[in-house]
C-alpha cells in the first residue's frame, strides 16, 4: 500500500504538469527554436551570423549586383514556380523619369537558389539589391515586423528617414541597420517636416 501511494504522490503532479504544460509546447517551440521570429537580432548577433555565413551572403550579393536591373527583390514565395523563391526586378529606361516602374517577376538563376536557399532557411527573411545615382546595396533582412526591421546591407548605406541604427560590421562594406518608423519620428523630427 506504501509503494501505491508514493507511486501516486509523484505520478499525478507528473501528469498534472504535463497536462497544464502540453498546450503551451507550439508557444514553447517558437520561443526556443524560431527566436529569429520573437526576438530581434542585436549588431553583436548581427555580426555573428555575417561571419558564419560571409561566403553564401557575398555570392549572393556579387551575383544580384552583377545582373542588369535597377532594384532586384528576392522573397520566400508559396506562389512561385521554382522553388517557392520568387524575385522582381525593375529597370528604369530613362534615368530622369521619376515614376515606378512596374516591376516584372522572374526565376531565379540556378546558380543562386541553392545559396538563397541556405540564407532563408537560417536568418534571412528578405533580400533586395538596388543600384542608384549614390551607388550600389544588397539587404538581408533579418528581423522585420510591422513597427522595426533590423538588416545587414553590403555596399553604399541604403539611405532612408527611418533609419535609427546604423553601424559598421567585422567586415569591409558590410553594415547592421536599425529601422523605425516611430522612433525615427521622435529622434529625429526634422526629417519629417
């Protein structure tokens, strides 16, 4: 009777934790494996990922820049036809024209979907390369939600009003960026009127 009842006292809080925690498991999961997804990344993990990866993120940046568009934008795609990666390109026919080009949607190059493939199944949620008068930039997003993103960018530095943080990473010509909409407003007010 002695065994039963110990057996009890320590099976039933057994199964009454796992009963109240079972629940919880998908919160937990995305907590512990997909903190990419809650938690923004800092400059020091920021730099971290850039060193563990320079190789994939460089070809993909040098092969983007090498192609023959204005603005390149490649994301992770359920509707695309190869791969479930899509990529937009634009090109502007006359400099001087002020308007949007309506962007065209194409495949991506074999020799970049295995290393696109790698960058999106770590970090990266986004990546977009623009050549303008100031020069040339490829970002990685890796950290984006309604409010903030947070991106490492090779080349010139993607100017924008909104930019909070911008600092130099381990790397020549890499950078960590800071973006905010409502902490912009506040900091730097004169960039808004």
């Amino acid at each position: 009777m002695k065994i039963l009842k110990r057996t009890l006292i320590i099976i039933v809080p057994i199964i009454l934790i796992l009963y109240m925690v079972y629940p919880c498991l998908p919160w937990i999961y995305t907590i512990i494996y997909l903190n990419k997804a809650v938690f923004p990344p800092s400059y020091n993990k920021a730099d971290k990922y850039l060193e563990a990866n320079i190789e994939e993120l460089s070809y993909v940046a040098d092969k983007l820049l090498e192609m023959d568009y204005d603005n390149i934008s490649v994301s992770d795609s359920y509707t695309s036809k190869k791969e479930g990666y899509s990529m937009e390109v634009w090109r502007k026919n006359d400099p001087d024209d002020e308007s949007i080009p309506i962007p065209d949607e194409i495949d991506v190059p074999d020799e970049l979907l295995d290393h696109i493939k790698v960058l999106y199944e770590g970090k990266v949620q986004d990546i977009t390369c623009c050549h303008d008068s100031d020069g040339f930039y490829v970002v990685f997003t890796l950290w984006d939600t309604m409010y903030e993103s947070r991106y490492i960018s090779y080349g010139a530095n993607p100017d924008s009003e909104q930019v909070i943080e911008v600092r130099q990473l381990s790397k020549d010509n890499w950078y960590y960026y800071v973006h905010n909409y409502e902490k912009a407003k506040e900091m730097y007010p004169e960039r808004f009127t």
